[in-house]
C-alpha cells in the first residue's frame, strides 16, 4: 500500500471510493458528485489530502485542514490549546476495511498536520463503532456530542386535502381545511436534537449520536 497526496486525476475514482464508503456508513447524506476543496474561505492555512492506493487503485482518501488564526479564534469547540486541524473526510473502500488502511491514513495525515504547525485536531463522527474505536484508541477525547434522528413529531397530523391542477399556471393547487396550502411537510425528517430527552416528542424511526473528538498531537 502507497499513501501519497491527492492529484486532480484521481477524481474519478475518489469519489467513488467515498461513495462507497458513504453509502454503507452513518454519513450517507454526505455523498456528493463533486469533489470538495478547502482553503482561505473555510478557515484553513494549509490543507491535507491523501489517498491510499493498491496496485494503483485508490483504496482510501483522508481530507484535513490546519486552521488560520481567524478560523481559530472563533473556534467554539477549543479555545487556548495552540493551533487546531479539522479532518474534513475520511473514507475507506468497504471491501477494504479492516485490513488496516484507516489506521496507515490517519497517521500519516496526524503527522502531515503537525508538520504544518497544528497542536491538535478535531474530529467529528457519528456512532460507527471501528470509528469511534479508532479515535478512541489513538487517545482521541469526546468534546461535544448531540443526536441526528430521522422522526415525525408526535403532534404533527396530516392534513387531509385536496389535489387538483391549474390549467392556467399548470401548477398543482393543494387545498386543506383551512383553504389553499403553500407548503406541505413531509416526514419523516432528519432532526438534530441536543438533549435526549428531546426526542420523547417524536416519532424516532432511526437516530445515531453525533461526536466531536479533541486529540492533542505531540511535536516530540
């Protein structure tokens, strides 16, 4: 296995590795056709981006930033620590996992940040256990945390209507109770509930927590 820094020509075969990746994941609503860039504009003074590659596949692909001083002054997550990162992506092929890939990328992107002045990073991740293992293992420690739960509120009822086209506007016309409806919710919805004890109120159909890890990274 190589791990060597992303090229424009891997684009293709990036973004299938993570949509792959993705799509067996929690992160299923982060699958996107386009390849992100980071810089200035996202609070970053230097940017990180690998793949790991086998027999000249990409296997695995790692995105992190070191912060600039404004992105670190208003930082809610850590404050008078040094210079903080972020890992914007992390993906490993699914029939890859396991086989120690995940480990050999982050490590080199850890080394690659401290490198480029960061004292640590923050990491942010939902309830996969390898994940959370990992983090955990390499002395990552949880900051913050909240839940993401796909739910219909308990109070919501709905409405009974009436469907019918406007030939003139060839616009459908939804008309309720209480006359003409703009807008029609649909549920269930993903939510972000920052206590628990919110989500008695809802309907949960799934739900996951949310985490963000702080790991110190030693300039030794």
């Amino acid at each position: 296995m190589k791990i060597r820094p992303y090229q424009p020509e891997d684009q293709e075969h990036w973004l299938n590795v993570v949509a792959l990746a993705y799509m067996r994941s929690q992160f299923r609503d982060q699958i996107s056709d386009v390849r992100d860039t980071y810089g200035e504009e996202d609070g970053y003074q230097a940017v990180i981006q690998l793949v790991a590659v086998i027999d000249e596949q990409i296997v695995g692909a790692i995105d992190a930033g070191v912060f600039n001083d404004d992105r670190m002054q208003h930082d809610i997550h850590v404050q008078n620590r040094g210079r903080g990162s972020y890992i914007e992506l992390f993906a490993v092929d699914p029939a890859r996992q396991g086989q120690g890939i995940g480990q050999a990328l982050i490590t080199v992107c850890l080394a690659a940040l401290r490198q480029n002045g960061a004292d640590f990073v923050e990491i942010f991740t939902r309830s996969d256990p390898a994940a959370n293992s990992l983090y955990q293992k390499l002395g990552g420690q949880e900051i913050a945390h909240n839940w993401r739960a796909l739910a219909t509120p308990k109070s919501y009822q709905f409405p009974r209507v009436k469907w019918q086209l406007d030939p003139a506007t060839q616009t459908l016309v939804l008309s309720g109770a209480q006359g003409r409806l703009s807008v029609l919710p649909t549920y269930p919805q993903w939510f972000t509930f920052f206590t628990e004890a919110a989500m008695a109120d809802f309907d949960v159909e799934e739900v996951y927590q949310e985490r963000t890890y702080f790991l110190a990274l030693s300039h030794n």
